[in-house]
C-alpha cells in the first residue's frame, strides 16, 4: 500500500475536498502529473481539466476543474482551483453555458488575449469531451 | 387634540410598520447567516492564495521577471479606488460610513495634487459619492441583479481593474470595502491592491518555505496568480461588504421594531385616556340633564 498524504481541493467558494489520498492526478499547464506522497515541492499552473484523486480507501472520484494553480509538498498537496464541481454534478449545459461566455469575451479582444481564449475553449471543449459521452 | 378616530388610524398604521420591520429583521438575520456562511468558505482559499503568494514572490526577489502589477509602475500620480458599497438602502449608516470614509481618502489625495479616479460598486456608494465627484466616477459595476455574489462578480471587477492597469490609467489601486467585525460593529476600511503589499505575511513564512520547483517558472506563475489574487480579495470584500450590510440592517430594524413599539405604547395610553374623558363627558351630561328635569 502506498503511502497517502493530504490533499485539499479548494475554490474560492468552499472547500471541495480535504482528505488523505494516495494519488492526485492534475492536469498541469505543461502536461498531466501525477502527484503521490513525498513529491517533491512544486508550484504548477494548472489548466481546465479532470482532477482524479484516489483516496486511502481506495475509492476514486474526479473533479472537473477550470483552471487554477497547485501547490506540492513532501507532505501534502493543494490545489486552487478558479472554479471546480464534482464530475457527477457538472452536466452539458453547464459547460455550454460556460463556453459560450467565453465567446462572447473573444469579440474584440486583443491578439495576444484571443490566442488565449481560444486555447480556453479548445481545453473546455476537450474536457466535455471526456466526463460527458456524447 | 386629535379625534379618537384619528388615533385608532394611527395606531393600526404603526403597528403595519412595526410588522414590516420585524418581518426585515428576520428576512436580514437568515441572509447574514448565509453570507456569514459565505464569508467563511472563502477564508482557506484567500489563506493558502497568501501564502504561496508570499513563497513565490520571495523566491522570484528582485528579479526582473516580476510582473508590474506586484511592483507597481513606481510612481503614485494615478489613484484608482474601488468603492463598494450595498445594493439597498435601510442598513443604518453602513453605506455612508464607507462612502464617508472613501470620500475623506479622495480629499486628501486631490489636495495632494494626485489624479483620482473612481470605480463605484454597488448602487448607494454610487449615489452618495456622485454628488461631490461625479466627473470622478469612471465606471460602476451594478450587482443589484445579483442573488448571490460568486467569484465570476468579483472576477469580471478584477479583469477590468487589470486592464486598466495595462493601459496605463492608473498608478495605485485601493479597494474600499467594510471589514465585517460582528453584528453590530463594520468598519470601512482600504486595501491596497496594485502594488500588492506583501507586507508582514511574507517576513514570517520567509523561515518556513521549502524550496519550490516551477513548472513553468516562477515568474510565468506569478503572472499568472497576482491577477487571480486581486479578484480574490475583491471577492472577499464583496462577502464581508454582504454580510456588513445584512448585519447593519439587522440592527437597523431591530431599533425600527422597538421604536414603534414604544410609539404604540404612548398612542395607546392617549386613545385610552381621551375615550376615558369623552365617556366622563357623556356621564356628566346625562346626570346633570337627570337633575333638571
């Protein structure tokens, strides 16, 4: 059994989840990490995407998360998410709805600033793609 | 002396009154303890965004790659000042200690010869500060339409404070809001934002920081947080603002629903004394009508 270390999931509207897990999967601005117990300390941007945590108990559940940074230790992991729901909740609307606002933020935008909205919806897209089956 | 029917009317008019405050009252307490409730699920975020904060920007130092919006533009000549204030009125003095108290900052900052500029959020600050600084005002941002204030209110504040930044229009950015203490007691107060003060936070966790790999560096993180935490602490300020008002109105109608119930009380004591009297009258006249026949 592998070791397990504290992880904290928050949003700047509540606290997600706060508990001893084995193994994080985040979705890192340059690539997917793993994160299990004694990582070494890092600071990592992360992107919108699914979270995956594996609890002690060996339950696993996954979050959708929209953007954010992380923050590792040997002895603990948490990750800031912008905004974050349970997978189970989050549903198509939601994410259309999202999206669309987005758009609309992409009409006069600057050059630099459309290279990253778009990139945005492109993510957000992928993750719909991957927690809702068309 | 008014009529006795006049008195009845007066009454039953009071006592209308009286139920509409009671009725706010209680309509303000379950709110505060929602925005309460609110106020305290965004305390670990703001805590633990302080503290990787205070990491990063010591370990990035007096690097070059340290965005502007941490170290400002390095000169104060342009004042931004966000003012946020409640929706609605009927809060006692919340919304015009705060417009007081940001309208004194602004006063002393023209007579220092600084350029001013004002972002008014929420509708009574609004209305209050545009008597005396309506050229002032340069935009205001209307949460009437609001139920309950999420991180995106906050996050569309912040990226417009941002932009504005970048395009130069200002130096220095304070944030205006009142600091929630308890029911009874909210304090208007200011908060630099831009340039963060890193302040005494920093200096304690300097010991306690572990040594950080970045992915990507730490400047792009920095970048990337400082605009983030500036939304946060205006998300912040618009709970605490929130559970302020709620608490203020709380009390407010507390003293309403206990003046007009004193005031009840001295009409009723009157209505009785008058009838008191004209039935008296009526005694008086009847007898002395008995006696002369």
């Amino acid at each position: 059994m592998a070791d397990s270390f504290n992880f904290e999931l928050v949003s700047p509207e509540r606290l997600l989840l706060s508990a001893m897990v084995t193994e994080v999967v985040i979705p890192a601005t340059e690539g997917e990490m793993t994160v299990m117990a004694n990582h070494a300390p890092t600071m990592t941007t992360v992107k919108p995407g699914v979270v995956t945590v594996k609890t002690a108990d060996g339950k696993s559940e996954r979050f959708a998360v929209f953007g954010g940074f992380a923050d590792i230790l040997p002895t603990g992991c948490t990750l800031l998410a912008e905004s974050a729901v349970h997978v189970d909740e989050l549903d198509r609307t939601v994410l259309e709805n999202r999206i669309d606002a987005v758009r609309a933020e992409l009409e006069g935008a600057g050059d630099e600033k459309k290279t990253r909205l778009e990139q945005f919806i492109a993510e957000l897209t992928k993750l719909g793609e991957i927690v809702i089956p068309a | 002396m008014p009529s006795l029917k006049d008195l009845k009317n007066r009454i039953a008019s009071v006592k209308a009154t009286q139920k509409i405050t009671k009725a706010m009252k209680m309509v303000a307490a379950a709110k505060l303890r929602r925005a309460q409730e609110a106020a305290e699920a965004a305390r670990p975020y703001s805590q633990r965004m302080a503290d990787v904060l205070a990491n990063i920007a010591q370990a990035v130092g007096a690097d070059d790659s340290v965005p502007q919006l941490m170290t400002g533009t390095g000169k104060d000549d342009t004042h931004l000042l966000i003012v946020c204030t409640a929706e609605r009125g009927l809060c006692g003095g919340f919304n015009s200690q705060i417009a007081r108290f940001a309208r004194d900052h602004v006063r002393k900052l023209l007579a220092a010869g600084k350029t001013v500029k004002i972002i008014c959020v929420g509708k009574k600050g609004f209305d209050i500060l545009r008597r005396e600084f309506a050229s002032l005002i340069i935009d205001r941002v209307d949460l009437r339409e609001v139920k309950k204030i999420g991180f995106e209110n906050a996050d569309r504040i912040g990226h417009k404070v941002i932009e504005l930044f970048e395009k130069g229009e200002f130096d220095v950015c304070t944030l205006f809001y009142s600091e929630f203490k308890s029911v009874i007691s909210q304090v208007p107060t200011a908060q630099q934002l831009i340039p963060a003060s890193a302040g005494a936070d920093s200096a304690e966790t300097a010991e306690a920081s572990a040594i950080y790999e970045y992915e990507p560096d730490a400047g792009a993180i920095l970048t990337d947080l400082i605009p983030r935490n500036i939304s946060m602490q205006i998300f912040r300020a618009l709970l605490e603002n929130v559970a302020g008002e709620m608490g203020a109105k709380m009390s407010a109608m507390d003293n309403a629903t206990r003046n007009a119930g004193e005031m009840i009380d001295k009409l009723t004591l009157n209505y009785n004394r008058q009838r008191q009297a004209q039935i008296t009258k009526e005694l008086i006249e009847i007898i002395s009508g008995a006696e002369a026949l």
